[in-house]
C-alpha cells in the first residue's frame, strides 16, 4: 500500500475513532458536571491539569525520537525507551507529592491536596503506555490505537458517572481516570506485543536525549500555558472558575481533536518521509493546514452557535459563564490549527528550538496577560489572555517564509477569516455569519471546498 493510501486510511480511522469519541466524551461529560458540580469538577481540573504538565514533563520527546527515525528502532531502542520513562515517571511523581504543602499553599482550593496526591501516584502508568503506542503509531496502525483509546475512554465513564451519583464529588472522575489508565496499560501491552525489559546503554540515551533536550524544551514551555487554569485562575478567582475555564477548553479541544489528532499523528511519521524533498514537504503543509480550518471551523463555530440555547438544559445554569470563555478558547484552537503542521515540520526538520523561542515568546504573553487580567475579570480574563498571545504565532509564520518555504496559502487565510468571526457570532451579532460567503464565492476555495466533499465522499464508499 503507498504512504498516501496508508495515511489515508489511517487518518479516517483516527477522524471515526474522534468522532466515536466526541459523542462518548460529549454524553459522558454532560452527566458528569451535572452530577457533580462546577466547583467539585474544577478540583479535579486543577489536579488532573498540573499531571497533565508533569506527564509530558517525563516524556523528554521520547515518543517523537521513536517514531521519527529514518530507521526502523530496535528492541534495545524499545526497552531504553522503557527504561527512561519509568525512572523518570517515579523520580518525578515521588518530587511532586514531596512538594505538596507548597502547590497546596499556593493554590488555595480547599481538598485540593488529597485529590492531586492520587492523580500524581499514576504518572508511571501513564507514561509506561508510551512505547507500545509509538509502536503502533510508527507502522500507522491507527485501527488499533483507536479500539484502545475508545475503550479506556468508555471505562472511564463507566467507572465514574455510578460515583457521582453517589456523591463522590471530585472523587467520581479521580477513580474513572485511574480506571482508564490501567485499562488503557494493559490493552496497549497485550495488543502491541511489546514485552518489555530493564535496559541502560549510556550511547542510547544519549541519542534519545540530545534529540528529546530540545523537543522536551518546546513541549514544556507551551504545557505551561496548561498551569494557568489551576495556578492562576484557582489562586485568583476560586474552583468554580476553574471548573468553568476547564469545561469551556474540554468543549474546544474535543472539538479541535476531531480535526487535529489525527492530523498531529500523521504527520510526524508522514513529514519524516518528506523531509528529503522540500516541495512536496511545503506543498502537504499549505494543503493540510487549509483543509483543516475548512474542517475545524464549522465545528468551533456551530457549536457556539447552539450552545447557549441547548446549555443550560443539559447541564444547568450554573455552568453558563461557561460559554462566556467558550468564544475565547476557540478562537485559540482556531489561531492553532494555522501553525500546527508548521511546528510538526520544524520537528521533523530538527529546527527543534526555533519551535521553543516561539512558545517561549506565547508563553510569556499568556502567562503575563492573566496574572493581569484574572484578578480583576476572573474566567474571562483568562479568555482575553488567550487573545493576547495570538501574534507570538504570526512571528512563527514570518519566520517560516522567509527560512523553510511557503508558510500559509491565501486559501487557508480566507477560511481562518470566514470561520474567526462566527465564533463570536453571540457577542457580535449573528451577522457577522455573512463572512462564510468569502470562500463560497472565491473560485480558488470554492474548487478546494468541492475537491475536498468529493475526496471524502470516494474514501468513505471504500470503507
């Protein structure tokens, strides 16, 4: 099969398996904040957030360096790999839960401590599913990642909708998450055939690690922008908000994850086949970041279009300034599918700390603007902070032109127009929708609307 059969297939995988799960995900979290509540839930997101940073902490682009050699890796890559991420997996939980009469004294949120404590002991089960993943991920076996990831998904609401009728409180998706985990470890083993071993070669990690420095730099520096739901919106306006901010990114990213995942996921593996021929590499990214905001942006749009009518019926009026972030956070995701593939080809490319200086440079805005914005407008402060940082990516692109080739085509840049302002169509006026006829009536984004309708219609009569 080619590698565009390949990655074709794969992909529709990954787009059915987001899809399955965006309706899993969507039924699941509609029950769960109603059971629980905006501030039991932002206990949770507030632990289960600083994890999240901790996690890729450990990670130190192990996965990247796996999937991305030339090479096929052998079983001694494999168990070093292993090897790496358990030492670092420990060393790192052990740290964290050592520190926590500090995180709790800075955070403030009362039962915090307790909850954050459990997620903590679960970062080597999270990262030990990381080789056997990259296995998978390598051969572009995504049929079976999917079954896994739809499963530990499912386990997770299995596990902790029954508890939060019980009133468990933050406790009910605390227990479904560590469900998920030990599921997800013992599918992902037994499905990939991985077996692993304790390995330490000083020449193996050295070449994992010179590579993961830098990737390892770039992921850390943009996962803090993670930190600031639960340090600065927990410490300044309480768990409520953070709930809030966190069930208002949840909606955006569940979204953007239909579109994007599956893209993330090819791409290393397809750039670094590319990566000899600079056209066809810049060609696949000018034509991969158009047909993502095409795809993206009905979804962030549509969704905020309805929600305010459908919102306070499936979850409650308490939850409403929820949707006064909402806007926010998609614009971000937005803004982000135009310099995804850009950053996934400076990986591929090794031009690993350029992607650092430009994450370095969000983060910087990010953080800034809501230590500043927060206080004073609570949960929408964090959203104009997403805002704030939004040029640092527009540097990213003039950097791109000007050293690797073609940045963004004109189409991409017409659909990013169309779709940014329907987004805010309840703040603005549902006028603002009459910005869609741009790319219906320009010929070049007519063609490539079409073209792209019937590219999906010929691969699904083939499944």
């Amino acid at each position: 099969m080619s590698l565009r059969a390949t990655a074709v297939r794969g992909g529709i995988y990954l787009f059915l398996r987001h899809g399955l799960g965006i309706a899993i995900s969507g039924v699941g979290l509609i029950l769960l904040t109603r059971n629980i509540g905006p501030g039991a839930y932002g206990l949770y997101a507030a632990a289960v957030g600083i994890h999240l940073y901790l996690s890729t902490l450990c990670k130190w682009g192990v996965d990247v360096y796996l999937i991305r050699r030339t090479e096929d890796p052998q079983p001694r890559d494999y168990h070093q790999a292993f090897t790496l991420l358990l030492i670092l997996s420990s060393v790192v939980a052990g740290s964290a839960i050592l520190a926590m009469p500090l995180l709790e004294r800075w955070v403030r949120l009362e039962g915090f401590g307790p909850v954050a404590t459990v997620l903590f002991a679960g970062l080597p089960a999270t990262l030990l599913s990381v080789v056997p993943f990259s296995q998978l991920d390598r051969a572009l076996d995504y049929r079976k990642v999917a079954l896994i990831e739809i499963a530990g998904q499912i386990s997770f609401y299995l596990v902790a909708l029954p508890l939060s009728y019980q009133g468990l409180g933050p406790w009910a998706p605390v227990v479904g998450w560590w469900a998920q985990q030990l599921l997800t470890l013992g599918l992902i083993y037994g499905t990939s055939g991985y077996r692993p071993r304790l390995c330490w070669e000083v020449a193996r990690v050295r070449a994992m690690v010179s590579y993961g420095l830098g990737y390892s730099a770039s992921e850390w520096l943009w996962n803090l922008t993670i930190l600031v739901n639960p340090l600065v919106v927990g410490r300044y306006a309480g768990a409520e908000a953070v709930g809030q901010v966190a069930l208002a990114h949840r909606l955006a990213d569940q979204l953007n994850n239909i579109v994007m995942l599956p893209s993330i996921r090819l791409s290393l593996p397809i750039f670094a086949r590319l990566q000899e021929d600079r056209y066809r590499l810049v060609k696949a990214l000018t034509e991969g970041t158009s047909l993502q905001l095409m795809a993206l942006g009905p979804l962030l749009a549509g969704f905020g279009l309805v929600a305010p009518w459908v919102f306070p019926l499936l979850i409650g009026y308490s939850w409403l300034p929820t949707l006064e972030v909402y806007p926010f956070l998609a614009l971000g995701y937005l803004s982000g599918t135009v310099v995804t593939l850009h950053q996934s080809v400076l990986y591929v490319l090794r031009r690993i700390w350029e992607v650092a200086v430009f994450r370095l440079m969000h983060l910087v805005l990010f953080f800034g603007s809501a230590l500043l914005l927060v206080p004073h407008l609570g949960a929408t402060g964090y959203g104009w902070a997403e805002i704030v940082a939004l040029p640092s990516w527009i540097l990213l692109l003039v950097w791109f032109q000007r050293r690797i080739g073609r940045a963004i085509s004109a189409q991409a840049v017409v659909w990013f127009t169309a779709w940014a302002a329907p987004i805010f169509a309840w703040q603005l006026g549902f006028w603002v929708w009459v910005s869609l006829l741009g790319p219906l009536i320009w010929p070049p984004t007519r063609r490539e609307l079409l073209q792209a309708v019937a590219m999906v219609m010929r691969r699904t009569n083939k499944l």
